[in-house]
C-alpha cells in the first residue's frame, strides 16, 4: 500500500466551505497524512529538512489547495521554492521524488465554465505538471472541485446541484482509497483532462 500525504495549504481554512467539506471527509489512517502548512507555519519559517523527512516518508503528493489567481497560495509557493531544492528534488544525482506519485487537488470559487478555452485549467496547472515532472514525478491529471460562490450563495441548477458537494467530498475520499491501494497510477490515467472524467467514466461503466 501507499502513504499519501496531502498538503493542505489556504491562508484562512475556517471560511472556506469546499476545502473543509473535502477534508471532513477523510478518515485518519495510518496510510493518510493531512498536513496543514498555515496551521505549522504561520510565520512562513519552513523547516525545510522536516517536510523533506515527510516527502521521503510518502509515496503519493497531494497538494490540496483553492486556485489563487490562477496558482496556489503563497505559502505553498514558498514551500516549492524551498523544499524541492536543486540536489535534493532535481539536478544531477538527485533522485529523492523519483517515481512518486503526484496530483494536485483545487477548489475554484468560478464554476467549470469558467476554465475553457484559453483557461483550460490543465493549461493553468502546467507549472505543477512541469514541477513534477522535473522532479521525476509521475504526474496525474487534478481533481478540482468548481463552483464555491454559486454553492455559498445557494445558486445552484443543472450543473451544480445541491448534492454536488457531497458528492465531490465522497470522490475525494474514494480518489485517495485508490492511491493508498495503488489502484492508479500515470499509464492508466492518461486519457483523462482531469480525475474528475475518469470518476465520470467509472459512473458510466457502473451504470
């Protein structure tokens, strides 16, 4: 089996309804780490050789996070600049993330019609694809969960129902079932934009 360990970065977690309905759905496991940057670093100071000890310890990177401008926010950035250090994460000889398991986990305050065309969010999301890859990562395609101001404002419709959230806090926790009982990986992901047409597509086949 996989360690997974999610690191959860966003600056005020207590108001944001997306990602505190995503993480109230994981069960603490042995095999599951919920890391919350701004809860261990609140003044940015990063022990930079403690969150290295936790990559080494995991086989499976989540980095859960709402989008920011269409990146992560500030402290997960500060996290990337000096954790995955030239000759520990890339550079000749370093190979202490080689072959782990990468994926990001966004929530969007926009729906999913906001990210097409030119914002197609895996076009935004291509420096953590780029970043992993460097790494020697294996890269899946993002979770994202859409829609956090129609869901506070209670303006749902077809699209975006009232289930939605719930239904994306089971697909969360279903997600990092699979990652723990190495149920996928990069080659069988491929096809897939985002981890949300593969969750569609497993619906489909169960229909």
């Amino acid at each position: 089996m996989n360690k997974v360990l999610v690191l959860f970065a966003h600056p005020v977690y207590q108001t944001s309804l997306l990602n505190r309905t995503l993480l109230e759905g994981l069960e603490s496991t042995a095999q599951v780490t919920v890391h919350d940057l701004y809860e261990h670093y609140p003044d940015f100071m990063i022990d930079v050789a403690h969150e290295q000890n936790l990559l080494n310890a995991h086989d499976v990177i989540v980095f859960q996070h709402p989008l920011y401008w269409y990146s992560c926010p500030a402290l997960l950035k500060e996290w990337m600049d000096l954790v995955l250090e030239h000759g520990y994460a890339y550079g000749t000889g370093a190979n202490a993330l080689q072959d782990k398991i990468f994926i990001s986990s966004i929530t969007s305050g926009g729906d999913a019609a906001n990210y097409a065309g030119e914002r197609n969010i895996r076009d935004l999301l291509k420096p953590f694809e780029h970043t992993a890859r460097l790494c020697n990562m294996q890269f899946l395609p993002p979770f994202i969960t859409y829609g956090g101001l129609k869901i506070k404002a209670g303006n749902f419709d077809q699209l975006l129902t009232k289930e939605y959230l719930t239904e994306q806090r089971e697909r969360f926790r279903a997600l990092l079932d699979d990652l723990v009982h190495q149920r996928i990986n990069e080659a069988n992901c491929l096809a897939f934009d985002t981890m949300n047409d593969r969750f569609d597509q497993l619906e489909i086949q169960h229909d």
